[in-house]
C-alpha cells in the first residue's frame, strides 16, 4: 500500500492545501493511505478529521530570530525532530509533501535525515523560513506564485503549479448570488473579509467610508467581520441606509465572491489565488505583521499584475484609503480591466499538478479517469 505523509504549518493558510492535496491524492492514488502532521493547533486536528485522517501532533515552536540562546526555540524542536522521526518510522511513507509553517519543519528535517523524498509546496511569492530550510532538501518544489522560481537554488526541481484551492469554490451565476444575500440586483457589491479571523483594523477603515457609500446611492455591502468584532461592526451599520449583510463567518464564498464586484481584503496567498481563480478586482490592504512580509509582496505581485490596488494600515488615516475605494467602486471599467487580469492569475489546476508531481517522485501513474 503507497502510504503519504502531509506536514502543515499551524495556519489555515497552510491547513487548507494540505487538504486539498490529501484529496487530490485519494482520487488519483486510490487505496493511497495519508497521515497529516502538524502542532495541533487552531482545530487542526479537528479539521483533518472531518476527512477522515489520522493527526499526528508534533511539538514545535516557531523559528528564532532574536539574540542569545533561544532554549524554548531548541529544546520543543528537538522534541518535535524526535516525535517526527518517531512518527515517520511508524508510518513508513513513501513520500512527505510539505506545505510550509513553522510546525511543518521539524517532520520535513526527520524526512531528509531519513532519506524519504520530500514535496515542498510554497504558497506565497516570498517563501518564508521553513520553506528556504527544507528547499535545501526537498526533491520537488511546487510554488504557488512565479516571483518565488528563482528563491531556490535548484530551479531545475522547481515548478509553478498554482495553489490548492478549496474542492467547494466555484465561480456562480451572480444574479442568483445576490439574490442568495437578498440583496439589489442594480447595485455594485463590495464584499469585506478579513479572512476567518476577521481585522479589526480593516473593519476600523471600512466605517470611515460609509458617508460616502451612503451618498452614493448604489453601493451595498457583504462583509465578514470576525467573531471577535462583529457586535462593534453591527453596531456601526445599524441605522445605515445603505444594503448591508454582516457575518462572523462566511460558510458560502462561492456566492460571496460571485456576488461581488470589488472585494477589500488582506493579502495572503489563498485569498489571492482564490480571487484570481473567480476573477475579482481587490483592494488590499497587507496585514502588516505577517511573517517575512510576505503579504507586502504578494500584494505588489498582484498589483504589478494589474488585479489589484494596494493599501498599507498606516495609509489608513491620510485619506489614501478612501481615495483609492471611491476610483474603483465609481469606475466598472477599471473593475473589469483588474478582474480580467486576476483571471490570467489563476491556477485552476494547481492541485492537480502538485499530485502529478508526487506521483513523479513515487514513480506512480495516476488513476485513469473514470
């Protein structure tokens, strides 16, 4: 029996690939048996379980970069080297495919030292840290975006195939999307989302914006504001003239995004790449704390591209903000010209690329369609 093991980080960002090719795996590999590995965190395990996969968890801390002895960084990691080499040796894989985050280096080291061919799949056009350390050792890069091609230093075993995307995602009629929101069908939609989490901040800098989406006359709003702030935002909107429909938590973002013609957002790698596979103009606005800064320069990526406008927080309060929201909702041109550009993006393949890879490295064909 082909056995695989899927080493993720401790992020959605990295969960939802893993997934994704875990599935692609079963379809084309049939009988394959998978074992996902990771620190545990954020539901993780939970989530892995809806398919139906075993969860190994693996101690881990996130890499150091400060001065001294970082006793915490080096103790928990090499309790996760040895709890993965524990784990890989009990599974016995014939491949490891790595989908970035700190939790996933110590099991992408344990596979290296083991001699078990590794798959790295990067999603951002910066690679972070753990994926330039198991870069050195893997046999297959797959990356989401083309600025990352030239990061590693074997480009022949490097490849850019696309990222995952959720098996759900699909592009709807969008009459029937608005009317899933119950929403005006002559209106121009603008949909909010700061990712499953939320942004306070994005949340903060939409409200500054609601005198003039009033006056406009023709603007409604689909905006995700998070469990933790959406009783503020509900407030904010309450005695607003405009159409509006607030959520916690999207669970249909095919219709989200089929219903929309602009969305503002922050700029992590599936959140473009989902963008790009439905075709939508962005507003984004990088969170500004996310590791290596890498939501910076896949923003630049997608504006370089034509997609996209770019926002920093700390051009929140100088007017840039509003300037650059009232230009695209007061110009269905440009909104279409950006959401032709996103669509040269996409990568609707990409999960079915990065299998064919695994399979490359296991010497497996794949399933014949059925």
């Amino acid at each position: 029996m082909d056995r695989i093991v899927i080493a993720t980080g401790g992020t959605g960002g990295h969960l939802f690939p893993a997934i994704s090719i875990a599935e692609e795996l079963k379809r084309q590999l049939p009988g394959v048996e998978i074992g996902v590995a990771g620190e545990g965190k954020r539901g993780e395990e939970t989530a892995v379980g809806k398919y139906g996969y075993s969860f190994e968890r693996i101690p881990c801390s996130p890499l150091f970069r400060g001065f001294g002895l970082p006793w915490r960084f080096i103790l928990k990691n090499s309790r996760g080297f040895l709890g993965a080499r524990k784990f890989l040796k009990s599974f016995s894989p014939d491949l490891v495919v790595v989908t970035g985050g700190y939790a996933s280096a110590p099991v992408g080291l344990a596979a290296w030292r083991m001699k078990i061919p590794i798959l790295l799949q990067e999603q951002n056009c910066l690679p972070g840290l753990t994926s330039k350390l198991l870069g050195r050792f893997a046999e297959r890069i797959c990356l989401g975006f083309e600025p990352g091609f030239y990061l590693f230093k074997k480009p022949q075993g490097v490849a850019v195939t696309g990222n995952p995307l959720r098996p759900e995602l699909v592009l709807l009629d969008k009459e029937a999307a608005i009317d899933f929101f119950k929403l005006e069908p002559d209106f121009r939609t603008v949909l909010v989302t700061g990712g499953s989490q939320g942004a306070r901040n994005l949340n903060t800098i939409l409200m500054e914006v609601f005198d003039f989406i009033e006056d406009h006359g023709r603007l409604q709003l689909i905006w995700q504001t998070g469990e933790i702030d959406f009783e503020r935002c509900q407030k904010s909107v309450k005695n607003r003239g405009f159409p509006h429909r607030l959520f916690r938590f999207i669970d249909n973002m095919s219709a989200a995004y089929s219903a929309a013609d602009l969305v503002v957002c922050r700029s992590g790698a599936l959140t473009l790449s989902e963008l790009a596979f439905m075709g939508k103009p962005s507003l984004l606005v990088p969170y500004p704390f996310a590791s290596e800064g890498h939501q910076y320069r896949n923003a630049r990526y997608f504006q370089e591209k034509g997609a996209s406008m770019v926002v920093s927080e700390s051009e929140f309060k100088n007017l840039y903000f509003e300037a650059q929201f009232k230009k695209l909702v007061n110009n269905p041109a440009l909104l279409a010209k950006m959401g032709g550009c996103a669509s040269k993006l996409a990568s609707p393949e990409a999960t079915q690329k990065i299998v064919q890879e695994a399979l490359k490295l296991m010497d497996k064909k794949p399933a014949a369609e059925g």
